[in-house]
C-alpha cells in the first residue's frame, strides 16, 4: 500500500499474485517427497524459510520502487505493480503454499489420521489462525508497532514453531522459545524501528523523514523539503503546507455561496488549513469537523501547529473522529454548509462520498437555503473524453438529489449545489460582494481572481462539456461506477493503450460476459464429464467445486465488507470484526463437517457429489440473497435499526458465509480422498484450486463486476458460474461409478 496505489485494481494485482503464488506452491511443492519419512523437519525447515521471508519481502518490495526510476510520491502504472508482486512475493507465498500440505502430512503422521482428516485439520487451523492474527494486527498490533517490527515478531513465532518441532526435550524447547522471545524485544524491535525508517526514507529520496506512525487505515509519514512539510497516507499525498491557495479554495468558494453561514459540516482535509480558513467567516457559529483517522490529527498537532492548533482550540470547533458519512447519517443536525474535502473516488470506500445515495443523505441533513459542495481535479483549458465521461457521471449522480447545480472551472473543478433556485450566487459580482463585507485574510481567493474563474465563456464551456447525456451512467452505492472511470483515468497516465483496455471493458455487454463465462466453464464440465476413468472425473469434479467456492467466498466477502460500507459506514474496527468472523466462520465450517465425517459411515463419491451440488446451489443463491438484504436496507435512517443490522445483522452473516465455503472444502476434500488411490501428494491439490479461484475472483470482482455492472448484476453473475458445478456435480454423480479402490 505504501509503494503502490491503493485502488481496487492494484489491490487487486497484490491479492492475485500472493494467491497465485501459493496456490502453485500447494499444487507443485507439495508434491516434492522431501524427508517424507520425517515431516516434522521439513515442517520444522519451512518454518525458518517463512521466517526468514516474510520481513526480506516486504523490504523486497519497498526496494522495487528504485528499479522504474519512479521519482517521490510518483504512481506507478498497473505493470510495474503486477510485475514487481509477481516477482516479490513468489517465494514467501509458494513456501506458504508448500506449509500447508507439509503440515498436513505433519498432522497424518503424527495423528496417524487419513489424508483426508489431515487436510482439513490443518485447514480448521489456518482459518482459526488467520481469525485469530487478524484481530490482533487490526486492532492492537497496528496500533503500537510498525511494519517491519510485527513481521520481526511473526518471525519469532515462525522460529518458535522451528524449535519446537525440531528439539526433542522439553527444557531444550523452553530455552529456544525464551531465547526467541528476549531476542525480539531487545533486537528486532528497536531494529524494525531502524530499518522502517530508513527504507520508508529511501521512497522519497530529496524529503526529510520526520514522523511515520502506521494507524488502522493505514501508514502515515510527515516529510519536509524546503520548508514546506506534508502528509502522506500509503504513500499518497493528503496535503501540504503551507499551502494556501488549496487550503484558501477549499473552503471559501463554498461559505461565499452562502449569504450569512451560520453552521458548516467539514468532511476531511481540514488540518491542512482548510479548517483554519473557515474561521475566517465571521458569520459562523458552528463548525463540525469530520475526520476519520486519529493519528492524522495527533500528526497535525505535532508537526502543523500553524494551521491546526489555533483552529482546533476555537471553541466554535467540534471535531468528531469518525466516518463521514456515518456521522451525516446519524446526525440530526442541519447545516447551513456542507464541504466535502476528500480526494477523489479512487477506491471503493472514497467512491461513498460521491453517489447519488449520499448526495441525497447530504441534501437531508442541508437547511432549505443551505449549499452542498465538494471539488474534483480536472483540467484548466481541455477535458479528455476520459475525463469528461467522469465528470458527467458524477454531474448526473449530483442531479439525482439536487435541482440545482453550479461550477467553477479550473485546474480543479468546484461543485455547488443547492435544494432549489435563488440560493447560489447569480454571478460573480455577489461572491465579490460576500468577500468585501467579511473581510476575509486571502491570498488567492481575491477579487482579482474570482472574476477570471468565473468567466462567463468559461463556466458556459465546462457545463457544456459535462452535461449529462441519456446514456450517462448515475453513481450509486450498489452500482460505484465512477471509481471504475477514475481507475480508468489513472490507468491511461501510464500508458494510452490502458484506455483502449478500459474503453473494450466499458463496451462489454453483462450478457456476452455471462455467455461467455458459461461456455467456457461448461466446455471445461463437459471435458472432466468425458474423462474415461470414474475416479478422475470424481476428484476433478470435487476440484471444479472447490475453485468455484473459493471464488465465491472471496466474493461473498468482498459484497459484505463493501455493503457495510455503504450502509453503515467505514469503522475500521468493525471491518476488522466482519473479516475475523468469516474465517471463524471458515474454521467452524471445517470442524462441523469433520464431526459429522466422524460420526457417519463412509461417504460415497455419489453422496458426496450430490452433497456438493447442494452447496453450491446454495452458493448461487446467497449473492442474491444478499443483495435483495442490501436494498431493503437503502435509506434506512434509524439509529437503532442501524445498530442493530451493523452489530448483529452482518456479523452472523460473515459468519454464515464464511461457514459455507469451509463446509464446502471440507466436505470436496472427503469426496476427494474417500476410497481412491490418491497419494499423499495429491494432498495440496484442493487447497490450491480453491485459491486460484479465489485469485479469479479478487481480482475480477473488486476490480471489474462491482463498479461497471453494480451489485445485483455481480450477484448474478456469481450465481451463474456456481450453477456449472452444480450441474456438473449432479451429472458425474448418476453417471456409472465403479469403485475405485
């Protein structure tokens, strides 16, 4: 995140190839007989391996920067970050892979359990780890140690497990833990200390490194070159200062709108000295302040007291740490005044503050001659058609919840809105007017500026430009359609093929797309249903299953985590919460179908395919499912019903979901083993096809379904590919199975 764009796209890249990676590991490594009679030292090897790599990866990463010659804050295009996490990540993730079928051996030599057995044991384990790790780094690691310390840590448990798997005597595994233990609080944590720094330093060659503190929204870092200090987040700049002229163009254009603004919500950006602006306006009598990072304003309080500490001790300031949108949502409040001062829709969760539903969320909480703004980088004298295509879609979502709507051109382009006619400025005369009686303290905001923004000409040829066409696309919670046009924008800076990439995706019809898939998938059915011997169309029957479920789980996650967003807000805790139980979920899913194979006799490969069928019918279902619960849910104001649907609701729906997908492995993992000559090789196959499918799907459903097509079409298209297996499954199992022993 920190050397990379933080968008769906390159997130994307980074989930595909860490998946890749060890799902090849699993398939291909695991197949290596390495000391097969003794699997506790091979274990024992990956071990130090994992432990060794993990902290050497992510300085391999951060290092990778240097090789494209990228200059400081510079964005790197979709191929150089596809191509560095190919190449960084491939043997931390393949040695990962490879764990887990080493571990499954591990587990069936020492438990003398069934291929089977072993496999999903060690697959409850995984998922109960990876709840279990997730809550600690979401919620205290990342909140007291940086990167490289936290990997120094997982390393020392890496090295921990080592020890105790190859030292035989009871002592001996005490003083080797001890050891680990003393070494990582009087070495690796002042070391990780040392080494953040300074390969956080090497990212921005010419910048003085003053601050870097990781939060739960990300990695932050203070720089200062000549004079002139600023904020990145994940390596973006959020602001710097002083910088006036955005700090003063932030604000004022907006409280100008307004005749005698008495209250002003400020969404974002304020410690850069938009906030301290506002104050200007004598007329105020109440500002709320909406940041959703703490540590931005611990940061601001340090290191830029000049515009933040005089403005924060004004007693007409309220600050509230939270998300925005919530606190709109939850707030009863009108506001002569509202200002969204976030970047653009890059991702998802900054794609909320742009849709028609929060427009519409924002002209609810504005007073009847209250004004709506927020700002857009554009172009001064030409818009592309890229660019221009954007800012229709966002014009239109704007007009779905406001009659009236007004800009002003420029490098960045100012959005005015209002609930109807007579309450914006006719022209710039009345601006010029507003400025003069408040005797505002500008520099750039003046009266020899204000005329040549507003030309006449000017204002006329922008609004011309982004009108909305019929075909123009609205942005909406469930259909984010204007973070794929900024992805797009982003994309082709790089390089002007990426646009004709976009402009091919852009044109794809959902029902080609659907065809398309089918015939591919059932061409792929009908091969595995002509294989000759019945035990292979068994085993690949079950692998075809388990990749389908490994790319709905993901996607089942992903439709989660983005409708609590949109419907409740981003609260990272709670996110954190919804992705711990999911894979708790996963565990419990594993461990259920594991007591129940205990219990019963043995299952037949024809049981145990119909059983599949089921589960992924039911997989086809839940999408949908899912997004009929999201609509219901639209608009919904009520404090309660709220807290009750975010705290209650979502929870035991992550947990149900993530149920399914263990289940399901668990029980492909059976039909799999049951009675077939399948070496212990074979072991890693399934864990590996279900991460590639979960591979396809992180990086086509975040990153393609969700923003061109929207929620309903993505759920569509999910359950659509989970009824080839499904039949697939009904198909091999009325065929002929003879034994296959």
């Amino acid at each position: 995140m920190i050397v990379f764009y933080g968008n769906e796209i390159s997130l994307g890249l980074m989930l595909a190839c860490w998946l890749l990676w060890t799902a090849l590991g699993s398939s291909l490594l695991g197949r290596v007989a390495t000391w097969a009679s003794n699997p506790a030292k091979l274990m024992a090897t990956l071990q130090m391996l994992l432990a060794l790599l993990f902290p050497a990866t992510i300085l391999a990463v951060r290092a990778s920067r240097s090789l494209f010659h990228a200059l400081p804050g510079e964005l790197l295009g979709p191929t150089p970050i596809f191509l560095t996490c190919l190449v960084t990540l491939i043997c931390f993730c393949a040695v990962s892979g490879w764990a887990f079928v080493a571990g499954s051996r591990f587990h069936a030599h020492e438990s003398g359990s069934s291929a089977q057995v072993a496999v999903n044991s060690v697959y409850l384990l995984e998922a109960a780890g990876s709840a279990l790790g997730g809550i600690l780094a979401s919620l205290i690691f990342l909140r007291s140690l940086n990167s490289l310390q936290i990997a120094f840590l997982v390393s020392a448990l890496n090295f921990m497990a080592a020890a105790t798997l190859s030292l035989r005597r009871r002592m001996h595994r005490l003083v080797a833990v001890s050891a680990l233990l003393v070494g990582w609080v009087f070495v690796g944590l002042p070391e990780g200390g040392r080494m953040e720094t300074a390969s956080l330093a090497r990212l921005w060659p010419g910048f003085r490194l003053l601050d870097t503190r990781n939060s739960v929204y990300g990695n932050l870092m203070v720089l200062e070159a000549g004079g002139i200090r600023s904020l990145s987040e994940n390596g973006l700049l959020m602001f710097n200062a002083p910088d006036p002229a955005t700090a003063e163009e932030s604000v004022h254009y907006a409280l100008l709108e307004h005749p005698a603004p008495r209250s002003l919500l400020l969404i974002g950006g304020g410690a850069g000295g938009s906030l301290q602006q506002a104050l200007q306006h004598p007329s105020l009598e109440r500002v709320d302040y909406v940041e959703l990072d703490p540590t931005v304003l611990e940061l601001a309080q340090q290191y830029f007291p000049q515009q933040w500490v005089a403005a924060r001790a004004d007693p007409r300031v309220h600050v509230h740490q939270a998300d925005g949108r919530l606190f709109l949502k939850t707030n009863d409040q009108l506001f002569d005044v509202i200002i969204v001062n976030l970047p653009a829709p890059q991702t998802a969760q900054l794609n909320r503050f742009y849709t028609s539903d929060f427009f519409r969320e924002a002209a609810e909480k504005l007073a009847d001659r209250g004004v709506f703004s927020f700002q857009l980088h554009a172009a001064e004298e030409y818009l592309s058609p890229d660019l221009s295509a954007f800012l229709r879609c966002v014009v239109k979502s704007l007009q779905e919840a406001f009659p009236v709507v007004r800009t002003i051109p420029g490098d960045t382009v100012h959005f005015f809105a209002a609930k109807r006619e007579g309450v914006l400025a006719a022209d710039y005369l009345e601006l010029l007017s507003r400025l003069g009686s408040r005797h505002l303290q500008t520099s750039y905001v003046r009266e020899y500026y204000i005329p040549f923004r507003m030309m006449p000409d000017r204002v006329a040829d922008l609004e011309q430009k982004i009108q909305p066409r019929p075909d123009t696309p609205v942005n909406r919670d469930l259909t984010p359609i204007a973070y794929y046009f900024d992805v797009a924008l982003w994309s082709t800076q790089f390089n002007r093929e990426y646009q004709y990439i976009f402009d091919s995706i852009a044109e794809v019809r959902f029902g080609r797309l659907v065809a398309l898939a089918g015939a591919l998938l059932f061409g792929l059915a009908a091969i595995i249903r002509c294989l000759p011997r019945p035990a292979a169309r068994v085993h690949a029957s079950a692998g075809f299953c388990i990749a389908l479920a490994g790319l709905t789980t993901i996607s089942l996650e992903v439709l989660l985590l983005l409708g609590f967003q949109a419907i409740y807000g981003y609260v990272y805790h709670e996110l954190a919460i919804l992705i711990a139980l999911f894979m708790t979920g996963m565990a419990f899913g594993s461990w259920w179908r594991l007591r129940v194979a205990r219990s019963a006799r043995s299952l037949t490969p024809r049981a145990g395919l119909m059983r599949l069928a089921g589960l992924q019918i039911l997989a086809a279902i839940s999408p949908v499912l899912l997004y009929l619960f999201f609509s219901s849910l639209a608009g919904v104001r009520s404090s309660g019903l709220l807290v009750f649907v975010s705290q209650i609701v979502f929870p035991a729906m992550a947990l149900l979901a993530g149920v399914l997908g263990g289940y399901e492995f668990a029980l492909a993992t059976e039909v799999f083993f049951e009675g077939s000559p399948v070496p212990q090789a074979s072991m890693g196959m399934l864990y590996g096809d279900d991460l590639l499918g979960a591979c396809l799907g992180a990086l086509v459903l975040s990153a393609f379904l969700l923003p061109l097509f929207g929620f309903l079409k993505a759920a569509m298209f999910i359950a659509a590919v989970n009824l080839v297996p499904a039949l697939l499954a009904i198909w091999v199992g009325r065929s002929k199975l003879e034994p296959q022993g």
